[in-house]
C-alpha cells in the first residue's frame, strides 16, 4: 500500500484511529517511500501536544473536538492555545479538522491555524448526490475556499 501510494503521487499519510504510540511500525515505511505520515493532536494535555508536534511530519492534523470525525454546531475547543502550543514544539504547518462543515467555522478556524480539513460533509454530498456530485462538491468547496480567502 504504502509503496503504491507513493508511485501514484501520493506525498503524505493520514491514520486517524492510529494512537502516536504505535506509529513506529508504519513510520519506517512511510520514510522508505518518503511518505510523511501525518500526526492528529486531540484536545489532550500540553505534554502530549508538545510531545507529539515535536516529531511530525509534513502537517500537524489538530482535531477541533474529541469523539468521531463529522458536522458539529459548534467547536468550543481552543484552538489558538492548541495551535501555539504546536508551533512552540516546533515550526510546522497546522490544519484543523473534525467537525468543519460551514463557511462561518471554516473561517473561525482559519484565523488559527494554516489550514482547514473538511471530510465528512463532502461524503454526505456524494452519498446525496452520488454520479451528479461533482457540481455541488465544486460550489460547496468554492464557498468554504471564499470564507478564508
């Protein structure tokens, strides 16, 4: 898989039910093929933050809320503090996901962090949409880039 990955032009990994503790099985191969494999940081303590952004790769994956990817109303989690605390272990891009789905929190997020992760409210176009998904996909993603452009 991971060589694949990389002979299709893929240049990074995401794993997201994977715990940072048990990167190390992955990790090698995803360097032989230089693939980074990209880290999630939780709302957790300052140590485990500092800990796990001292050694990513790539991007810093910073999940807005616990519990399972997907719409939410709102993010109450401080995101500012997570994102500081990110770039104080060590100067990486940090993108912010889990839960992003509207323009207003697209851009609420963007004033923290480099960038935004939307996931699950496009599969829930597709699955709407499915064959005649790719025209609101386009203007959903316009509308979300318009927001923090």
């Amino acid at each position: 898989f991971i060589r694949t990955a990389a002979e299709t032009g893929i240049d990074a990994l995401i794993v997201p039910d994977m715990p940072f503790e048990e990167k190390g099985e992955l990790l090698p191969l995803c360097r032989q093929y230089g693939l980074d494999l990209i880290s999630l940081i939780a709302p957790t303590s300052k140590e485990r933050i500092h800990a796990i952004a001292k050694e990513a790769e790539g991007f810093v994956y910073c999940v807005s809320s616990m519990g399972v990817t997907g719409v939410r109303t709102e993010i109450t989690t401080n995101i500012g503090e997570m994102v500081s605390l990110v770039k104080e272990a060590q100067s990486i891009p940090c993108a912010i996901g889990f839960g992003i789905s509207t323009p207003e929190q697209a851009k609420k997020m963007s004033e923290h962090a480099d960038g935004v992760i939307v996931g699950s409210a496009i599969v829930r176009m597709v699955a709407k949409y499915g064959k005649d998904c790719v025209e609101p996909v386009c203007q959903y993603i316009r509308e979300m880039k318009a927001a923090i452009s």
